[in-house]
C-alpha cells in the first residue's frame, strides 16, 4: 500500500520516529501502571540511560568512530545543572568556589538543564576541534583521555564540585514522564541530525572517509558537528541524572556508565537510532534482572543469590558475545521503516542503513 | 646538578613503566590492529596473583611470598596464560572484524575482568609489601640518592627493550612477526602461520604486562582493581603521540609522558599539582593538534583496511 | 597440475568471478589476459585461498585447496607475487627473503636456494642489507619474484609483473620467468592486462573478462590475433562500426 496523500508520505518520511516513541510510551504506560516505586526509578533511570545512547548514536552511528569520552559531558551537564538548580545556602557550604552570580541566585531545572547541556556542548567543540583531526582508532584514544582527564579534574576541584565527596541537596525534578520527554527530544533531534544535509555529509565519511573528502566533505568538521550536538543531549541527560538522584559524585560518571551506555547502542546497532532505543530497552531489563539476581531469590526452599559484579560480568559476556555472533546489533543498524510496501521493496528498504 | 639528577631518575622511572606497558599495546596493535583496552587489567591480575585469592581486607601473599626466582616466572606465567585466553575467547573469534569492533571488545574484556576481580577480591584497595627493601635509597654520587627501586626499573627496561630488539631482528619469528605486522595477508601467502605470530604476539605481550606489574605493585605497594587502568591510559597516549604502530614511538611516547608528568608535578606549584594529569592531557592534545600523525611516523600506522 | 573447475567468488552482492575453468599442465607457462576489472588478480588470490570461492573447486596435484588457509596453499608449494609486490618495506632485502623460507626447515637446500636467487639478481645481493623499502620499483618486483622463489615452489602465479616497470626491466623479468620454467621446470601462471608479451611466453592462454573466461587455449593456436582481440574487448577489430563501449 502506497501513501497517496500528503500526509501519508509525511508520515512515511518519519515512520521509525513513529513508531519508536510509541514504542517507547508503551513500556513506560505499562510499567507505571504496574510497578511500584522502585520499579518506577527503575524506569526513570532507564530513560535517563536511554537519552544518552541516543546522544552516542548521534556521534558514533553517524561518524563511525567510537567515543569513550560521552560520559565526561554527562557530567559536566550534570554539575552545570546542579550549580544553577542548588539552594543558595547549600551551595555557600558546599561548593563555595562558585562565581557569585551562581552562588547569589537559582534557575528553574528546566533552563538550567537545557543550559548545562549547552556548556557540555561547548566542552565538546572545542575538545573535539583536536580530537576530530586524529585518524579513527586515535581519535577513539584520544576520547577516553579527555574522559579521564575531565574525571581527574573534577575530582580534584573540590571548590566547584565537592570532589572526592558527594555534593547534595540537588532538588529531585526527574520523573518519568520528564525523562520520558527528553527521549523523545533526543530521539527527534537525532533523526532530524541524520537525515540533514550534516548527517548525510558525516555518514558518508563513515563510509569511505577518502571519497567524501574528494567529494568535497570537510570530514572534520562535520565530526565536530556531531561531537557537539551530541555531547548537547548527553549534557543535558547529566541533568536530569543529577534531578533524578538528588546527589552527585565524581565516581559516578566513570567507567562503569561509559560501558554500560556504550553496551545499549552496540547490542542495539550502533548505527541506527532504532538500535539505541532497542538496545537501550532489552539491556535496561537485562541489567534489573541480574541486579534482583545479586539481591538474591527464592527457588523453592533455597535462595539463590549471584555474587555481586555479577550484573557488570553478565553485561560484558552479552557484549562479547554479540560482537562475534552479530556485529551489527539486534536492529542489524536498520531502522524499523514503512511496513505497507510490495514485499521486494520492504527488503530493500529495511537494509538501508541509517 | 644533584636535583636536576634526583628528576631525572624519577622522569626515567616512570617513563620506563609506560614505556613497557606501551610497548606491550604497540605489539598487539602492529600485528593484530588491536588496541588492546585489557591490558591494563592484565597488569592489574598480575598484580593481584601476589595475594590469596579472598574478599578479606587484609592480604595474604601467595605467589608474593615466593623465592623471587620463582615468584617471577610464576606471575609471568599468569599474565601470559590470561592473555592467551584472551586471545582464544575474544580477539581469535573477532579476528575479521574491524578495528572498532575489535577495541570494544577488548573494552568488554577489560570490563569483565575488572568486575571478576572485585567479585574474587572484593572491591576495596589493598596493601601489599613484596620487597619493601627496595625502595631504601642508595647512593648515585655525593648527596644524589635515589631509591634502589628506580635503578631496577630503568635496568629492567632496558634489558627488556634489548631482548625485544634482538628477538625481533635477529630470530626467524622475529622477522615473521615484523613482516606480518607490515603486511599480514603477504605474510600468510608466503607460508607464515597466523595463528602462531598472534599467539606469540599475544604472549610476549602478556610477558611485558607481567614485569609492568610486579615492578608497579612494589613501587606503589597497593592493589586496586583499577591500578591498570590508568597505567594504560598513559601507555595508550604513549602509542598515540609516539605514532600508532612504531614500536619505537611507543618507547618514545613513553618516556615523553613520563617526562612530561614528573616535570610538571616537581615544578607545578603545589596547590596546582593535584591537576597534573589535566595538564599532561592538555601537553598531550597540543602535541597532537600540532602532530597528529604522532612523533614518530611508520609506515604500519595505516588501519588495516 | 591446476585445475580450477567453475569457480565463483563473489564480494558481498556484487560476483567477482563465474564458472572460470582452468586447466595448468606441470612445467608450462600459462597466461591469463584480461582489461581491468576482469577477476583476474581475483582469480590468484582465490587460487592462493586469500578468497574463499562460493562455488567450484581448485584442485591442486589431485587435492582440493579451496576454502582452505592461505598459509597452507603456500607450504604445498603454490606462491604468489601479488599485484603491487606487497614488499616488507620495514624488513631489509635479506630479511624479505628470508620470510620466504617460513615454512621450510631444510637448512642446506635453503642455501642453496638463497644463493641462485641472488645469482639471478645479482643486485638483491649488493642491496642485502638495504631496506626493501628503498629498492626501485623493477628491483623490488625481483626481490618479491625472489621471495616466492625461497619458498621453492613447484608452482608460482604472478600477478601483473608489468606493471609500472620500463620497457627494459620488463624483458628482463621475462627472461627470468622463462629460464625458471626452462631450468627449474617451474610451472607459472601469469596474469596481464596487455596479451602481446603474455603471447610470447605463454604455452597456454585464457582471456578473462567481465568474470568469465571468453576464451582459452594453446597459445600456438591462438596466434591469429583476431578472436583474442575480439574476447578480450568483446567485439571483434574488423567491425569497428559495431563498437560499443
């Protein structure tokens, strides 16, 4: 069945975005409805997890080239989020090294999210405008120093961000339904991204990275792009992280998150925007699985518990074991498209990688 | 004169670790195009193979209380085993895929290895003494000493970086293992067997990982999951600002970080000094702006395609 | 001593090869001609199982060696010098030859060997201890003719020795090519793009294009230009008003 309206076309155009946030509001209706409270920070950390694999996607699905650095602008969106949004009072004891406009004066957690993830961006730019001139594997190299030397920064910075202790009194803004909406911002900004003209231009470096600068694509540039708008949703994910704890510590944003967030998109696709959601989804159960798991559970009269770092040894077999069975991710980096289309055509459509 | 000695010793120390720890990345990198992200924790399970295995808080030595005639090949051994398993678990079964692929699986491997080792030996630092003696000072020249740890550290290198030299020039695997570095499907075509250069590749490396973690466990005296981790990251700037691929820019990429770091902690002012490592990764990306092909240029440095 | 029988290789969607069929006796040279693109360095590698067929078998002295190692086809005595040399640059000219030898232990014979190679090119032993990444292009293709040598092979397959390579030096690899076969009893398989020289050396003669052989036979035979001509362009010269591009 073809579209023959307008509309019909439109709505074919953005088919997979469609489709996945319906998808996605699906999961969070049925498991608000059913789960309790844990369950439903469960969920909201989920969907936190889930903006950030989108914000991989758009670097790493596009550019072709791994980043190990996304989880340094978590944080830095997370603590540019949580200097504006803080008690003035807690942040004179706590953070006291604030310019004085901060420490004088708070904004509303939306501005104040959308603003750290614009200083993440910022971060991104003007790192990855070194970075980006590395060949790939450097480049990816290169991603997880600036990672590490952001973590050993604000570790040491205690003036601005407590350091080694926990800077609380972070108002608790996050819940479902908002993290739900930055998904679904995330996931339209990543569509509309790689379906411009930058994306395109990105997407055929990834390629063959020789011919699209014959043909005229300034390869760096375009990584650098990408870099940044990505970075700009991670950054604003930290946010949000740091509403939905309430807390914040360096440790939190260190290998452990790169992983698992690095996990979702490749166990998804890596590059398809439908790989990000999926793999974000099947791993988010997976991990809450094995977490009950090391909690322990009753077989019969027995209980049986998994030691603990199960979850993390669990996660990285599944990982392995997906990148020599099926490279390419659940989604085999498709994007789930128009279904109602004479059937020789569908395959064709559905190879086509995004 | 004297402290400007006393810095150099420890410049020359600590790029020696790296030194080593990047050469055994460069290897695997020459031969398989691997950037392996588990090294690092195969220098931290050599390090933990000292102690008996247990979530207690205090260490037991194992290994560690050995004749150091033994104890040596005995961790060497662990490493190497544990590199082989690797290599036949992970990186043999991604043997065609790209490097990409491959550098996030060695970042699973080192990942499930980590939490491996917490689940063993539980997640919290511990001390270890093996010859603490070691780090008594001796005394280079009228009021020059230097801890007699550093000497064997630089001694060990070099003595590690000679017999590589030799094996890779003067012995037939040697120059296999070059060959199939430079060109790995002509190499296979005149009759070299990849498997065996991998594996040899992969335990020479693992043989390397292994001294990087006995003469760091003593140096620092502590056990922590993640000692390797930052080991390696340094290794990995190393490779990079040295030249992916030059066995040679690795030594020199080595020996500039650890330049680069102890200059900075002994001339920082001390309130700045807990941001060196900030600074040596802003040295570190102005390097590359300036060279981003690295400093030392090979002609493997090019990703198999 | 070769006989490859309906052979397809393919890359992902797009086939490289279809039902080639080749039949090399011991001690002849045989040529295959083709434009480029035909599958013709493809048809080497396949041979050397760098490429895994999808179809057809290669039979080499009654046992198959499709589908099995590269490194394996070597030690059974089939060598290849690729197109572009593929030349250890980092390694020194003796060092090249000596990887040559990897899978031989007869340490007399390897001598032996190492010897004529550099009797025959005498220049690969001033250059001994050079890096091959400093010899010209015409001595590194003697030096990669050499290095297939060391594995002493009963059969070589050479992959556009040609190219790049003045006029001179070209006359020069012929020779040796053929004083192989004439003092060695090598048997050789020859890949060119132009059919001229291969003509003169060859005892037999295939013309690959667009994957398949057009034509293949005795090089006696073949004398008369014309269906050569026409195989390899896909027309024939006398009716150029038919020409299609």
């Amino acid at each position: 069945m073809e579209p023959k309206s307008p509309l019909g076309h439109m709505v074919r155009e953005v088919w997979p975005l469609i489709i996945l946030s319906v998808g996605l509001l699906l999961v969070v209706v049925v498991i608000q409805s059913f789960g309790d409270r844990i369950v439903s920070q469960s969920l909201t950390e989920g969907l936190i997890r889930l903006v950030v694999v989108i914000g991989l996607y758009i670097f790493i699905g596009n550019s072709g080239l791994i980043s190990f650095g996304h989880i340094g602008f978590m944080m830095i969106g997370a603590y540019a989020t949580a200097w504006q949004t803080m008690d003035p009072m807690t942040k004179d004891i706590f953070i006291p090294g604030l310019p004085a406009y901060l420490l004088a004066n708070s904004h509303h957690w939306l501005i104040a999210t959308i603003i750290g993830g614009l200083i993440a961006a910022i971060a991104a730019c003007i790192s990855g405008l070194a970075m980006m001139r590395l060949s790939g594997i450097a480049a990816s190299i290169g991603t997880f120093a600036l990672f590490m030397s952001f973590y050993s920064l604000y570790l040491q910075w205690s003036t601005w961000t407590a350091g080694q202790s926990s800077l609380v009194g972070i108002p608790v803004t996050t819940t479902p339904w908002v993290a739900f909406w930055f998904c679904i911002v995330a996931m339209i900004g990543a569509f509309v991204y790689s379906r411009s003209k930058f994306g395109l231009a990105l997407r055929a470096s990834r390629e063959d990275e020789v011919a699209a600068k014959a043909a005229g694509v300034n390869v760096t540039g375009e990584r650098v792009i990408s870099f940044t708008l990505s970075a700009f949703f991670v950054g604003m994910a930290g946010g949000l992280y740091g509403h939905f704890l309430g807390l914040l510590t360096v440790d939190t944003f260190y290998l452990p998150m790169t992983f698992i967030t690095l996990s979702m998109l490749v166990v998804g696709g890596m590059q398809s925007l439908s790989g990000a959601v999926v793999g974000t989804i099947v791993l988010s159960f997976v991990i809450e699985l094995l977490r009950k798991a090391e909690k322990g559970f009753s077989l019969g009269e027995t209980s049986i518990s998994l030691p603990a770092s199960s979850a993390e040894v669990g996660l990285g077999i599944i990982l392995l074991l997906i990148l020599i069975f099926r490279p390419s991710g659940f989604t085999r980096n498709s994007e789930i498209y128009w279904p109602f289309k004479p059937k020789v055509a569908v395959t064709e459509v559905t190879h086509r990688q995004s | 004169m004297a402290f400007a000695l006393q810095v150099l010793m420890n410049a020359l120390s600590l790029g020696s670790l790296y030194a080593l720890a990047a050469l055994g990345i460069g290897l695997l990198f020459g031969v398989l195009k691997l950037i392996n992200f588990a090294h690092g924790d195969f220098i931290t399970v050599g390090a933990y193979a000292l102690i008996v295995p247990s979530a207690a808080t205090q260490a037991t030595l194992l290994i560690g209380d050995f004749h150091p005639l033994i104890l040596i090949p005995c961790i060497v051994v662990v490493v190497v085993i544990l590199a082989l398993i690797a290599e036949f678990l992970v990186f043999r079964p991604l043997r065609n895929a790209s490097p990409a692929t491959l550098m996030i699986g060695s970042f699973a491997l080192g990942f499930v290895i980590q939490n491996i080792l917490i689940m063993i030996y539980g997640g919290r630092p511990k001390a270890v003494g093996i010859w603490s003696d070691l780090s008594l000072g001796v005394e280079l020249m009228p009021g020059v000493e230097v801890p007699k740890l550093q000497l064997i550290i630089i001694g060990v290198t070099l003595v590690l970086m000679v017999v590589l030299v030799l094996f890779l020039t003067k012995t037939k695997y040697g120059v296999h293992m070059r060959a199939a570095a430079e060109d790995f499907r002509m190499a296979r075509m005149l009759g070299i067997e990849a498997n065996r250069v991998i594996m040899l590749a992969v335990a020479i490396s693992g043989m390397l990982a292994a001294a990087v973690s006995m003469l760091f466990v003593v140096q620092t005296g502590i056990l922590d999951f993640r000692m390797g981790v930052s080991l390696m990251l340094f290794a990995f700037i190393a490779t990079v600002i040295g030249g992916m691929g030059s066995l040679v820019g690795a030594v020199v990429g080595g020996f500039a970080v650890g330049a680069v770091s102890i200059l900075l902690q002994t001339f920082l002012p001390s309130e700045m000094r807990v941001f060196r490592d900030v600074f040596v990764f802003a040295i570190v990306i102005f390097i590359l702006l300036v060279r981003p092909q690295g400093l030392v240029m090979s002609r493997a440095s090019r990703e198999r395609v | 001593m070769l006989e490859v029988k309906d052979l397809e290789v393919r890359y992902g969607r797009l086939t490289a090869l279809r039902g080639v069929d080749l039949s090399i006796r011991e001690g002849e040279i045989a040529c295959i001609v083709g434009p480029n693109g035909a599958g013709k360095s493809t048809t080497l590698l396949a041979i050397s199982s760098v490429l895994t067929p999808t179809a057809g078998s290669i039979i080499f002295d009654g046992t198959p060696i499709h589908g099995t190692r590269p490194e394996e086809v070597a030690r059974m005595g089939i060598s290849q010098v690729p197109e572009g040399r593929h030349i250890f640059t980092s390694l020194s000219v003796e060092e090249n030859l000596q990887v040559g030898t990897a899978t031989r232990s007869d340490k007399a014979e390897m001598k032996r060997d190492y010897d004529r190679v550099l009797e025959t090119f005498p220049i690969l032993g001033e250059r001994r201890k050079q890096s091959a990444g400093k010899l010209s292009g015409g001595e590194q293709q003697m030096l990669a003719i050499g290095r297939a040598l060391m594995t002493n092979p009963r059969f070589m397959t050479i992959d556009e020795p040609s190219l790049g390579l003045a006029p001179k030096i070209v006359d020069r690899v012929y020779e040796v090519l053929i004083d192989l076969r004439e003092k060695r009893g090598l048997t050789l398989l020859i890949v060119e793009q132009s059919s001229e020289r291969a003509l003169k050396a060859a005892d037999s003669l295939y013309v690959l294009r667009n994957g398949s052989i057009q034509l293949g036979g005795k090089a006696a035979d073949l004398q008369d230009g014309k269906a050569v001509h026409k195989a390899y362009f896909g027309f024939s010269d006398d009716h150029e008003g038919e020409v299609m591009i």
